[in-house]
C-alpha cells in the first residue's frame, strides 16, 4: 500500500523546488558548510541552493571557488526574488 507521507517533502520558492536532502545531499551539505563562513545568511544560502540543485549538479566538496560562485548565483537569481517569510 503506497503512503503519501513516505514521499519526499518539497518546497516551492517560486518557479524553484527545493527538495529534502538526500543522505549524498546530507553528507555533501555538512562538507561544504564547514568551508564557508559560519553566519546564518550564508548558511541560508547555501542549504537553499543545495536543496535546489540535483544531486548530479553539485560541484565537487573541494572544488570551493565553483561552490561559492553557484551559490551567490542562486542566491541572486533565486533568492533575492523572494521575501524572507
């Protein structure tokens, strides 16, 4: 019997869908939060651009210079198109 509360949780922030986290997703998150700054507006920015991207489109963990530009770039097309609420 199939159950609507097994599937995955989304979020819809505008024509965007931020995703639950895969356990990949998780394990990538919790790498790459420890090379940033550690103020709450970054790590906004980038748990929401982790949940936005596909797993497959994430650049590589040590790859910083990449991460941070993908993340000021959804942050700025995505996010600031967005209220905080």
């Amino acid at each position: 019997m199939f159950s609507f509360s097994a599937c995955p949780r989304i979020a819809f922030l505008g024509d965007n869908i931020l995703r639950e986290p895969t356990v990949a997703k998780r394990i990538w998150l919790d790498e790459v939060q420890r090379l940033f700054a550690d103020t709450f507006e970054t790590k906004i920015y980038v748990i929401a651009y982790t949940l936005g991207t596909s797993d497959d489109e994430l650049p590589a963990v040590n790859d910083k210079k990449l991460i941070q530009k993908k993340v000021l770039k959804f942050r700025d097309e995505v996010l600031m198109k967005c209220t905080d609420t």
